[in-house]
C-alpha cells in the first residue's frame, strides 16, 4: 500500500469512501468532546471530505494532509475555494482562511507542523493503512503531536479472511494496543455498517461493523 496506489485510485476516480455528506459519527460525537473553538482539529489522510469543512464552521483552525495533489485540487474545486498555496518544507500548503490542506506524506511530515495541533478526527485513516503500516501512523502521530490530544476514531471491523483491505479491519484490541498507553479509550458507539456499503458486500462480506472512540489523554 504505497503511494503510488492511492495516488492511481485517485487518478481513476476510485475513490468509494468519498461521502457527499458530513459524516454522522462527526456530527453527533464531535460535539461532547467539548473540544474548544479556535483549536487546530487535524484531519490525517483528509482525503476530498467535506468533514473539514464542517470542523471549519464549528470555528476549529483545520489543518488535512493528503498525498494526493488530485484530492486536494478536488476539494478546493468541488466547494467553490481558491486556496493560497504556497511550498512549506517540500509540502504543499493550501490555505483559506483558517482551513489549510498539507499535500504530502503523513510520514514525511517535519515535527513543527503539527506542534499546534490540538485535537484529531480520523476516519478512514488509521483504517486505509495495513497493520504494519498502522503501528508506524499511531508511533509517528504519538511523536509528533502534543501530548494529551483528544481524537475521534472511527473504524471498521470485518473478518479480514473475507476481504483485502483497504479498507482494513482494526479490532478494538488493536485500538487498546496503539493508543491504550497514551489515551484513555471509550468506545462511543457499534453500528452496523453493512446495509450502506453494496460495495463490501460485493467484495465478499456478510458482516461490517463501524465503531466509534473518543480517546482523551491517559
Ligand atoms: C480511505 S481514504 C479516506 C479519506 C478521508 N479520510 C475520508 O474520510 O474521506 C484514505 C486517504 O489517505 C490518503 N493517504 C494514503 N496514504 C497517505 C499518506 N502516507 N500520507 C497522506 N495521505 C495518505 C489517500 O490518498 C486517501 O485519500
């Protein structure tokens, strides 16, 4: 899974866990966190999704990072925003106002930039990484974001026997042993994901489950 793969699904259009929509998980669990307005909120592997912009009218600063310059131009385009763009050590960065897009590898991103950070919203990040790939995202993001951050996690679980990922299925016990150290884990919600994803069904499943943390420092 490397990036040259993700940068061909984009160039194929293949890209099925766009949602038109802001997601649900976001807009009923963001808000009890009870993060403040004016935090930066990352959004890690953004993608296209109109989430980040649903975090911008909560009043967040929003900072995504995405690999694919196609995304990215996407995103822009799609909601009508000429972004400033300028080069931030070997990244592109695209700003309006205070939402700004990284484009670039998570892994290649330097250590300032994500010093201001003051929470996370992932979904179909952590889950879009094979499991060696997955220790390596949560060790780097540990590294590099202040201590103590809160985050939203969604993720998927199905019998991986079933079906190749992406998306891959992450177990609550792989949650407990990325994140168990430094966060406190609560598991929000356990919702039946397969009646709204055809595609997974055609690809073999019989079960889809989507869960939801909220994970608040240790
Ligand atoms: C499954 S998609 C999810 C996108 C978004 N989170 C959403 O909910 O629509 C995963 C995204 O991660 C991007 N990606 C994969 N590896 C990456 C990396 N190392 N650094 C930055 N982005 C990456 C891909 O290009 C793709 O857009």
């Amino acid at each position: 899974m490397d990036a040259d793969f993700w940068l061909t699904r984009w160039h194929r259009g293949e890209t099925g866990w766009h949602l038109e929509e802001v997601n649900r998980h976001l807009s009923t669990f963001w808000p009890p966190l009870a993060v403040p307005a004016g935090t930066q909120v990352l959004v890690p592997l953004c993608g296209k999704t109109i989430d980040l912009l649903w975090l911008a009218g909560q009043g967040y600063r929003v900072l995504g990072v995405e690999l694919s310059p196609l995304a990215v131009d996407a995103f822009f385009a799609h909601n009508g925003l000429t972004p400033t763009v300028t080069d931030d050590a070997g990244l592109r960065r695209h700003r309006v106002d205070e939402l700004e897009i990284l484009c670039g590898d998570v892994f290649a991103l330097p250590p300032a930039q994500l010093a201001g950070v003051g929470a996370v919203y992932d979904r179909a990040a952590l889950i879009a990484l094979p499991p060696e790939l997955r220790e390596r995202y949560a060790a780097h993001l540990a590294a590099l974001l202040p201590a103590g951050v809160p985050r939203l996690l969604i993720t998927l679980e199905y019998d991986q026997a079933l079906m190749a990922g992406p998306p891959f299925s992450v177990s609550s016990a792989e949650v407990q042993q990325l994140f168990g150290e430094t966060h406190r884990i609560t598991a929000l919600g356990t919702f039946d994901a397969l009646p709204e994803s055809p595609g997974m069904r055609q690809r073999g499943l019989t079960e889809l489950t989507e869960r939801v943390y909220r994970l608040d420092p240790a």
